[in-house]
C-alpha cells in the first residue's frame, strides 16, 4: 500500500513493525512506503500492504573521499605564426591515421561510422570465434518485447483504494485511514485477486479499471495465511488475466510486473526471476504476530509500496505470481520483491468464491530456531534445526510421540535448518499427505511418519 497504508510491502506504506519472531508456527498479513531516512536501515521485508524487518548488520560507513584536486589552469603562452601552422597539421594528420585505422582496429567502415551506419560489433571478452561478430541489441529491442506484454496484462490489472474505519480507543478517536494496492481481474464477471494486508482492515474498497472507470467493491474473502483476498465489483464483461503455470518457472526467466507502485496506475516493470521457494516471515506495523509466506518467487523487477497486489508475468503475457513482498532498508525497491505463486493464488480464491474454507496443513508444534549460539549455550546434540517449545494436544505431532525439547533436523529427506523450514514444509503438502519427521529427542536421533491433519479453528 502507500505510505498512507502505514506499512510497506510493495502495496502500501513503509513499517514501522518490529523484526519478525522466528519461532512462530503461523502469523498475519502485510504491504510497503518510502520515508526518508537519516541512516540506512536494516532491511525491511515489506509486503504490499505491510513489511517486516530483517535485523542485519548496518554497512559501516566509509569516510567521505577527499575532493579531487583543483585542476591548474594556465594561460597559453603566446607563439609564433608556425606553432599554429604545426598544430594544425598535426591535428589534420592525426585524424586521418583514426579514420584509417579503424578498420584494423575495430572492424568497422570508417564511413559508416560517421553516417551512423554502425550495426556490428565484436563484444570484448565474448566467446565468438576470430573473424566473427555479435549482433548489437538494439536498446528498445528489449523494450517493445515487454511493451508486448504490458499491452496483454495490462487491462487486467486495476488499483484498489480502501478505507478504514475510525479506530476507537479508551483515551482517543484515531481517524480514517487510506490505502492503495493493486489487483488482478481474475474473472470476466467481476471477481479480483489481491493481497489480503491490502484489504484486510478497509471499511470502503474503490476499485479503478485501466480504462479509468471507478467502480465500489466488496470483500467476498480473505485467507490471511497465504496473504490471499479475494474482492468483486457488479460489472461484467471484464478482460480477466490469463492464468498460467508457477510449477514451471526457472530462475533466469524474464517477468513483468504490472501494479500502482505509490499510486501512480499501470506502471509496468521488467526483470528476472532471481530465486523460487523462498520462505519470509512478513510482519506489520501494528505489532502483530509475523505471517510466514513460503514456496514464494523472488523478482528483481521494480516493486514499490503500491504493487502489492498486482501482477508479476511471464513472457507469455500469463499470470504466474501476485507481488506481495519486498525486502528494503529504505522502504522502496531495492531489486528484492517476492510474489505468491499464481498456483497457490488461484486454488486459495477459487476456495473463496465458492464458500469453501480454504484448507490449511497442519503438524501441531511451535518453536524456535536453533542457532550455533543457542546449541553451545544449552549443549543441544545440533547446531541447527527447530527447537520444539510446544506440542498441541491432539495435534498429528502428539499422536506420532513428539514432544516439547525434540528438535527436528529433516523432513522427508530434507535438511530442516529454521523453524521456518517445518512451516514452509507442512504448508507445501496437503491436508492427509504423510510425512516422514526427523528430529532428536535426548541425544537419540528418531524418525517418525507423520499424517497432516487440517488445521483447527483458531489454533496455530
């Protein structure tokens, strides 16, 4: 959201939230916005509509370099009439042996050099063989591939407004606050995907097509967990996105995103995808508890506050991620945004427009990850994993006999490093998927089988 959002994910306001608890099973929403600082921050993971923080280390500051020094101007001394005679043949021959050299040197007609007329060249260090030339890209080359694609999505691509509702407490009356994000058309009859921390808390949704039209909208639901929502508007006919396929992604493949980065409609920005599977635990400024998004795919493509919410494409023009996160020292892009998966995103609102719930993995443990520092301090049997603090009773981990204490270092062959690894995990099978769990009780290395339940109500 914007920086009227008051957080800052790539839909929305800068967060001012605290850094994310590592421990956690579960958490909320998110989106981003640009205060200026007076030093560098640590970087923030911002979602559209809300952001978490990243403690790292703050670079140190170099000493500024000291001002070039002054460069000496000196009169020309005056000369006779030949000194000017020699210069200027110097000048001429000299000319003359560039002209006639360039073709040994760089490959080129001198003639069409001056005309304009360059239009190979040989790249320094490249691995073409002697005698043979690279065509030169030209500049807009890349540009009119991606206008190609903008011109596709675009249409399908609105800006959300919302509205809160007066926030009422014992001492005092909080006013009104606006926000802006993005979303998606995902169905000719009205229905919009967008983040769920962009209309998480609006009292009033406005909704404004590409052509311009501003039409009033309504939350029909939200899955928090995933940062998925799902909005409608009463029109039909709408030029709903192509949905194509996450599964198939490859890092290196060129995407475009389409959002309302700090308000301003219908920016189109292009990149890479830069990594796949990620896992980031998104807080807000409010102070609530982190939401862990997991399987996410990293983009270097501009995402700002105001994009949460909006889409991220392939080549093909196809919906493949919803942008919802970006992780910032400054509160703006610096080429790090993360995106849900188009896969995850449809099932999760196909579940909201049809009434079901949406289903949710569950293992039944909170905990903590285990550092180096923490191993040494308590002689724990490893120096990395996820600590067990508590076991839900009832829950798939007590029925398989984990307990508070264990420390799980695998699932299903898998390397389990974070807490967040366990979460990314059980949030990446289905409700009934048996997994195999690997964990130390004691200096006892275990293994246990796993059968995933559906989350209860209300519990983490």
């Amino acid at each position: 959201m914007n920086p009227s959002e008051g957080q800052t994910p790539p839909g929305g306001v800068p967060p001012d939230g605290t850094a994310p608890r590592p421990g956690d099973y579960s958490a909320p929403g998110i989106e981003p916005g640009v205060p200026p600082q007076p030093a560098p921050q640590p970087p923030v993971w911002q979602q559209p509509a809300q952001e978490t923080i990243v403690s790292e280390p703050v670079p140190p500051v170099m000493p500024p370099e000291p001002p070039p020094a002054p460069v000496q101007v000196q009169k020309a001394k005056r000369g006779g009439g030949r000194i000017w005679l020699t210069a200027i043949a110097s000048a001429v021959i000299g000319a003359l042996l560039v002209l006639l050299a360039m073709p040994a040197i760089f490959g080129v007609n001198p003639y069409d050099l001056v005309r304009g007329k360059l239009k190979k060249a040989t790249t320094a260090g490249s691995t073409e063989k002697p005698g043979r030339t690279a065509g030169v890209v030209s500049p807009t080359q890349g540009a009119s591939d991606v206008s190609a694609i903008a011109k596709a999505v675009t249409p399908s691509v609105v800006n959300i407004d919302i509205r809160t509702a007066p926030q009422q407490t014992p001492f005092f009356t909080t006013e009104p606050q606006q926000g802006t994000g993005s979303g998606i058309i995902f169905s000719t009859d009205g229905y919009i995907i967008t983040n769920n921390h962009v209309v998480s808390d609006a009292q009033d949704i406005t909704v404004t097509l590409a052509s311009g039209e501003e039409l009033k909208a309504k939350k029909v639901g939200t899955d928090p967990e995933n940062d998925i929502a799902v909005v409608k508007v009463e029109k039909s006919g709408l030029p709903a996105i192509q949905v194509g396929n996450s599964d198939t992604l490859v890092v290196g493949e060129l995407v475009v995103a389409v959002g309302s980065p700090f308000g301003f409609e219908q920016t189109v920005t292009s990149g890479i995808i830069s990594a796949l599977h990620r896992v980031i635990a998104a807080g807000s400024s409010s102070g609530q508890q982190p939401t862990v998004l997991t399987d996410l795919i990293q983009t270097d493509a501009t995402i700002n506050p105001g994009n949460s919410g909006g889409a991220l494409c392939d080549g093909d023009a196809k919906l493949v991620g919803i942008n919802a996160v970006i992780a910032s020292q400054s509160g703006g892009s610096e080429g790090i945004g993360f995106a849900i998966p188009v896969n995850t995103a449809k099932q999760v609102a196909d579940d909201l427009i049809a009434g079901r719930p949406v289903s949710h993995p569950y293992l039944g443990v909170l905990g903590q990850t285990v550092s180096e520092t923490i191993a040494k301090r308590y002689s724990l049997p490893v120096s990395e994993g996820a600590y067990v603090t508590r076991v839900v009773p009832g829950s798939p981990a007590e029925k398989v006999g984990l307990k508070a204490g264990d420390i799980i270092v695998g699932i299903d062959g898998k390397p389990v490093k974070s807490m967040d690894d366990v979460i990314g995990a059980v949030r990446s099978r289905a409700v009934g998927a048996q997994v195999s769990v690997t964990y130390y009780s004691g200096e006892s290395k275990k293994n246990a089988k796993v059968t995933l339940a559906e989350r209860p109500a209300g519990s983490q």
